[in-house]
C-alpha cells in the first residue's frame, strides 16, 4: 500500500512539474485558460485578407507546429500587416494551444 501512495505522488509531482500551460496577460489559470490578446498594430489600414498559425504542447512533453507571423502571414497572402492577434488555450497543464492570427492585405 506505502509503495502505491509513493507511486501515486510521484506520478502527480512529475505531471504537474511538466505541465503545458500558456500564459497571459490576465494571468494562468490552472485548470482551463482561453484568451485572446492582441500583439502587435501597426499603421497599415484594417486589411482583408486573414491568416493563422499555430502550434500545441502535450503535457509539457512534446510541442509542435509554427505559430510565426510569417507563417500566418503567407498562409492568407498578406503582404502589409495591420494588426495580430494571438489566441491561448490550456486545459489543467494537460494540452496547451498557441495561435497567431494576422490581419491585413
């Protein structure tokens, strides 16, 4: 029984030391996290044209995918930036998702 209890707080330790959360301007929260913010306006009038990129992390573990401007930025066609926005999301440390979302022509 002591080795199963010592077991079960070694597992909890290690998954909440590697955990996949995001942060943000309104802070983390610990068990669900959805915001989004805006990053980055320049001086480019409010543009058509939208695209995005993103990247996901698993348990702190193992994160992929591109969420650069560039990417979002060539997947819509956009040559002038307006604005971008960046959406988080993050459920109990367990996934954790990152998107750049940018505007413009």
């Amino acid at each position: 029984m002591k080795k199963l209890v010592m077991s079960i707080c070694a597992m909890c330790a290690l998954t909440l030391a590697s955990c996949s959360t995001v942060s943000s301007g309104s802070g983390i929260g610990a068990l669900y996290t959805a915001v989004s913010e805006g990053a980055i306006a320049t001086s480019n009038k409010l543009g058509s044209k939208v695209g995005t990129s993103q990247s996901i992390g698993v348990l702190g573990l193992v994160s992929i995918g591109d969420a650069s401007i560039q990417t979002a930025a060539n997947q819509a066609g956009i040559k002038q930036i307006s604005h971008v926005d960046v959406k988080k999301m993050s459920v109990l440390g367990l996934f954790a998702q990152y998107t750049t979302i940018v505007y413009g022509e």
